[in-house]
C-alpha cells in the first residue's frame, strides 16, 4: 500500500425529511481512503469495525472498492453512527460514539506499516475518544520518520468538551505533521481569538511544510513558509450534496502528489507554484464530481479525466498575496 489511512469508521444517516434518514458508509478517513483508490492508489485503512450488520458492511464496502483491509480489526462493540440534518447551507450532526467499536481501537503492538508505504493520514473524531485518539496517535507517530503524515483536524465543535484542551492537543498534530489539510471553518475554530494569518505564520514555523485550506466555492490556498499564498478556484456544479467533498479533495491531493513523485516532505517543500496550481486544480475537479452526488460518493479516475476532460475552462489558479477569507457562521460539513 503506498497511502494508509487511520481513524473512524461509521455510517452517516442524512436526513431525507421529517426523521426519515437515509445511511451511507461514511467516516472522514473512510472516505479519504476510498476516494484514494477509486482514483487508482494502492492504500489500506487502520480501524477497527464492529462485527454488527454496519461494520460488516463497512468492511464490504472497504474491499468493494479495493482498499487492503489487513490492519483492520474486528470487535463485538457497536458501529458509531453520525446523523446529519441539512438546515439550509449548514449541516447538523448527532453522533453516537461511546463505546464503539472503533472508539475502542488499542491493539498491542500496533501495526507496523510496509515499507512502500509513503503517505500516512490521520486525523478527524479518532482523535476526540479514548483510547482511540491515543492510539492514532502512537501510530502516526512511531512512522513520522519515514512516510509523510497529513493531518486533517475535521473539526467536530459539538464533540469537542474543552476548545481550549483541544486547541492545545491539535498543535502537537500540526507541528508533527508534514502537510495539514483543513476546511476555513476548521482554521477559523483552532485559530480562536488570534489573527488568522499570524496562526497560519506560526504553524508554518513550527512544523508542516504546507498547510491547505478548502473554502468551498471560494477555491482553496495552500501556504508554504516563506512563500506567497496559491489559490485555485472551485468548479461550479450543480451542488447534490458536500458530504465527503473535502475528503475527497484530500484524497486527489494525495494522489497528485504521488503520481508527481512529490510524496517526501523535501519534494512537497520543493514544488513550484505553477505545480501546486495543478494539484489545486486536480483536488477541486474531484471535490465538485463528489457534491454532484448524494453521501461521500468519490468520483472514479476515469470520471474525474473524462470532467477535466469536458470543463475545457481555462486555469483559474493564481498566486494569491491577499488575507484568506475567512466566513463566520455555524461550521459546516465538509467543504
């Protein structure tokens, strides 16, 4: 497997009306890592999956969609679950996360990845329940040496006990990581009272090499120390659904670093603008094909060629020197 994934697996029940509820495999790592190989990687998910009627289908949808399964354990606990309310542009959320099967991840040892592994992603509700987050963790941190890790914070605030403790526990993922990917709302969250722009110079001293940030038809930045902004702009489809939009950008980031052979810390810090443009470009293509359907739905290679393919627009992406807009309001799903 050449990209691994950690974190929660479970099921997204979206409301369809009234309490009528229509249930997708779902979970941020999850659908990174199908996204992944629909976009043909070679990539394996670390959890750990109930043996109930959802965990059973959540592994099938895993090997369905040709993601190794071989770091992923079984256990008798419950599925967690996730119930999504759209309520005009935001999304609501209830999850169910106590005692779950993936909650409850903490083998001994933990699995020790292959050495073609190159990239490593973690991240999301795994790190808000014990003894999960602290197994997540150890493993990103037992390979930090010798694959690149990306963290995705996904934040979750009504999840979340004590922002202060939990701002505090996400500096160390951002500093141990090489690239960290985030939504604007997730930025506007960890950033708290402090100027935006001076949090992002600062976690850019501290560790990562790149720092992304989606901000959903506004396009998406990324930020490199020393170095002006790039922007690229979304693509406007018509809008089904933005579940698993930003998971599915992660996953064509990954993508478009590998088949650059840009995978390593140093080749990330080493691309030139004009390259980060192509993979902006590339991430936003298939985060537009995923909202054009319903639940984290990633699009296949052969899709996003033929839509790249058929857009025939010309490159939006721009060297960016203006401030991040950053949107107030109630945080949003996926962007």
């Amino acid at each position: 497997m050449k990209v691994a994934l950690a974190g929660e697996a479970l099921i997204d029940f979206t409301s369809v009306g009234d309490l009528r509820f229509q249930g997708y495999c779902g979970g941020s790592p999850l659908n990174t890592a199908i996204a992944v190989a629909r976009l043909g990687q070679q990539c394996g998910y670390i959890t750990q999956l109930s043996t109930d009627l959802f965990g059973e289908r959540l592994r099938r949808h895993l090997e369905d969609n040709g993601v190794d399964t071989r770091f992923v354990l079984s256990h008798p606990a419950p599925t967690s679950l996730a119930f999504v309310d759209r309520d005009g542009e935001a999304n609501r959320y209830q999850f169910l996360l106590q005692g779950t099967a993936d909650s409850l991840y903490a083998p001994t040892p933990l699995p020790v990845l292959p050495s073609e592994t190159a990239i490593l992603l973690f991240g999301s509700v795994s790190l808000l329940v014990e003894p999960e987050a602290t197994s997540v963790t150890a493993l990103a941190m037992n390979h930090r040496d010798r694959v690149t890790l990306i963290f995705d914070p996904n934040v979750r605030p009504s999840l979340i006990l004590s922002p202060a403790a939990y701002r505090e526990r996400c500096q160390s993922w951002i500093r141990a990581s090489h690239i960290v990917k985030m939504s604007d709302d997730d930025l506007a969250y960890l950033s708290g009272a402090s100027d935006v722009a001076e949090t992002i110079d600062e976690w850019l001293e501290d560790g990562p090499v790149a720092l992304i940030v989606t901000s959903g038809s506004d396009g998406a930045r990324v930020f490199r120390r020393g170095e002006a902004p790039v922007h690229a702009r979304s693509f406007q489809v018509p809008i089904a659904d933005t579940i698993g939009a930003g998971d599915t950008f992660s996953a064509a980031t990954i993508v478009a670093l590998l088949e650059r052979g840009s995978a390593t810390p140093q080749a990330v810090s080493s691309l030139s603008t004009p390259e980060w443009t192509d993979v902006l470009r590339f991430a936003a293509a298939a985060a537009a094909l995923n909202c054009t359907r319903s639940g984290a739905d990633p699009p296949t290679r052969r899709e996003l060629r033929d839509f790249l393919d058929s857009a025939r627009v010309p490159n939006h992406a721009q060297l960016a020197s203006d401030d991040l807009p950053v949107r107030q309001g109630r945080h949003q799903r996926r962007k």
